[in-house]
DNA sequence: GCACTTGTTGTACGAGTGTCCAACAAGCAA
DNA sequence: TTGCTTGTTGGACACTCGTACAACAAGTGC
C-alpha cells in the first residue's frame, strides 16, 4: 500500500544547543539507570532518540560528554541550592543552613547522581584537561562557602580552612548517604553539618 | 648441561591462595595504571604474567575480581593504620591524632588508590552483594573510630553522629587531597581534621 | 608403572566497543 | 529553480571485551 511511506520521520534537525543538550541529559539518565560501565555512545543515543554516528559530530567522544555532563549536573545542583538560599532570605546564619539541607535533600543528594559524579571522578587521573575542570569547579564551591562564611562574620583568615572543612564534610556525607543510604539518614547528615558549622563560627 | 629445551617455564604451577593474591595485586596495579576504564581481564592477566582464562579459574568475574581487590587494599590501609596506633603509644588522644595523620599519608591517601576505591564505587548501586560488602567495611571502620573515641571519654550516645562526622570528614578530605592534589596539602587536612576532632572531644 | 585430580594455557566465539564516512535530508542564499 | 552548507543517518571497520572450553602439565594416590 502506498499510504503513509513516512510513518516515523527518520529525519528531524535540531537546534544545535538544543541538539546538544538533549544528549548530555540523556548521558546523565543513561548513567544513572546503567552506570558507569553500561554507558556507550550507542546507548546515550538510542537514550536520545538519534543515531549513534550524532554523538561524534557533537562531542569529541565519549570522555568529553561525561565532562559536559557533569558540568551540567553541577549546575543544576549550583542553582538548586541558589533557590534554597532565595527561600531563606536575609540571615546570614539561615542562609549557611540552608546551603546545607539544600545538600542533602533532592536534587542534589541522589544515588542518580553519583553515577555521573564517578564516571567523571575516574576520569581526572588521565587526563589533565579534566583534571582542570574539577580543579576549577571545586574552587567555585568552595569560593561560594567562604562568601557565607564571611556574612556570618568569619574573619578573612580562616575562612580558607573552613571552607575546606565544611566541604569535605559534606562531600563525604553526601558521598556515604548516596552509597549506604542505611547507615544513616538526610537529616542526621544535616544535622551534624549544622552542629560542625557551629562549632566553627 | 643438556641444551635449556625449556627456556622460559610457560607453566608454573602455584598455591591457589598465592595466585589469588597475586591476581588481586596485579589488579590493583592495572586499577593504578590505566583506571577503571582500561581495567580488563587480559590486561590484569599480563601484569600478572598468566593467561587470561585464569582468571575466570580463580573469580567468577572482573567484578569479584575488584571487589576483592577493593577488600585486600582496605586491608592494607587497615594495617597501616594500626601500625600508626601502635607507634602513638598509649594516650588515648594521641592515638586519634595517630588515626588522622595516617589517614593523609602514603600508603593511605595517594591517588593510586583511588581508583580501586572508585571502581568499587561504582558497582556499588547495581549490585547487592558490593553494597553489602561496602556497608559491612564502613561500619568497620566507624566501629573502631568509635572505640578510640570512647577511649577519650566521649559518651557513648555522643560516639555514633561523631563517628559518621569524623568519618565523612576523612573522606571527604581524602577523596579531594587525591582528585586536587593542589587545593590543599595533606598537612592542612590533618590539622583541620584534628581540629575538628578538638571540637567534638 | 597407571589413573585421577587440578592448576594452567591458548584460543575461539559472539557480543559490544568507539570511530569513521559515504549518503541523504533540510534549510538557506542567490 | 539551482547550488551550497550542514545536521543527520546507518552501517562498516577494526578493534576489545568477558566467557567458555578443549588440551595440556604437574602433582597425588595407588
């Protein structure tokens, strides 16, 4: 029969950024539904409705889209816990503890997302270009702090190693949370920042 | 002599507990190397100067293979860190401080292991048996900062949340100490560690 | 000497990998 | 319309992957 030749239209061009940021989003479900092992160029694209040689005109390989993920998650977390401080008003004190449940709370804390922060984790060792990014978003995580740290009246001095505290507490909270979600809750993991944080100020 | 026919043994026959351990070691060589993702079954059999089908003979596969790598070096770090409370004597305080500068010192912190760490890591979500194999170490090693904590005369109710601080702090410091090697020093981390512990005692 | 068990080899297999590329489809310019 | 650029396809290519397995080597018991 003659009619409908043209059921599925094999052919839809896309913006280019829309284009580009349909893939890296469908890196990131791919990630958290497969892993880090499972994660292919052939099932990103089949993720993305696309035919796998359209990962190659877009990224480099497959190395450079789980850097462009993780540079997207990244931002999704950044401006999650953006709005938590825009919930939290003017209260210097308010705002650090806001930053803080906003860390352990969804978005931000989910196993989902630890599949992309290890795949991109694996890949700092190798190569340097990596290396740089994490270098570079790490150091805005930590400028962010060190500027609540300061409205709540901390002196200049000793903002660095809070800084460094406070992260690495989180971190590996939020890193224990994800991996062994039993051992203890969201809210304890809150909790004990908070009374970190405490202590510091 | 009559003539060397077999100059090179191609075959060796060794204790199975032996060659498992050497299997492991290769392993944790390749994991150093090439990362998670150039970790395979040939490439661990030629560091470990074997065929490859050995290591199907010895592990059901190249996750149990990591996971028993994963298992050896958090036996290591075990050790070495015992070693370090041995040396510190029998102050209890100082046996905690002995327990954090371990922590941020070779064979503990270097970025060699991290990538057994991230490899187990990221079998953690899909497979249940990992995840155990992760929840039972990590309340190992909670148990036993519990202990020392409880040797300092914190109370017992107190010993569990700053268990899983102290614990979250390490990692988190770790893990950032192995990715940014240039961030901050592994001196700065065991002061500010130490200094957190200050805070909790 | 012989059978028997078992560590070990090397290879073959099918499935999956990343990368490349000729062909095609759509929009734009003239 | 005609040509040109470019997003997009789908498959071919040369791998590498984990696993399975027949064959072999070295002990062990008899």
């Amino acid at each position: 029969m003659a009619a409908q030749v043209t059921a599925t239209p094999a052919f839809t061009r896309a913006e280019p950024d829309a284009r580009r940021h349909s893939l890296i989003e469908a890196t990131a479900r791919v990630l958290a539904r497969e892993g880090a092992a499972g994660t292919s160029v052939r099932a990103i694209a089949v993720e993305a409705g696309v035919s796998p040689g359209l990962v190659g005109h877009y990224f480099s390989g497959i190395d450079a889209l789980v850097a462009a993920t993780y540079a997207h998650v990244e931002g999704q977390v950044s401006r999650a816990i953006d709005a938590a401080l825009g919930e939290a008003g003017n209260d210097p004190r308010a705002r650090l503890n806001a930053f803080v449940t906003a860390s352990f709370r969804a978005p931000v804390a989910s196993g989902e997302l630890l599949a992309t922060w290890i795949a991109f984790w694996s890949l700092v060792r190798s190569r340097s270009d990596i290396a740089r990014q994490h270098d570079e978003q790490y150091a805005a995580f930590r400028a962010r702090l060190e500027a609540l740290l300061g409205d709540c009246g901390m002196e200049a001095v000793h903002r660095r190693r809070a800084a460094i505290a406070i992260t690495a507490l989180i971190d590996g909270l939020w890193l224990e949370l994800c991996l062994s979600p039993e051992a203890f809750s969201a809210k304890e993991a809150g909790a004990i920042a908070r009374s970190a944080i405490d202590a510091l100020l």
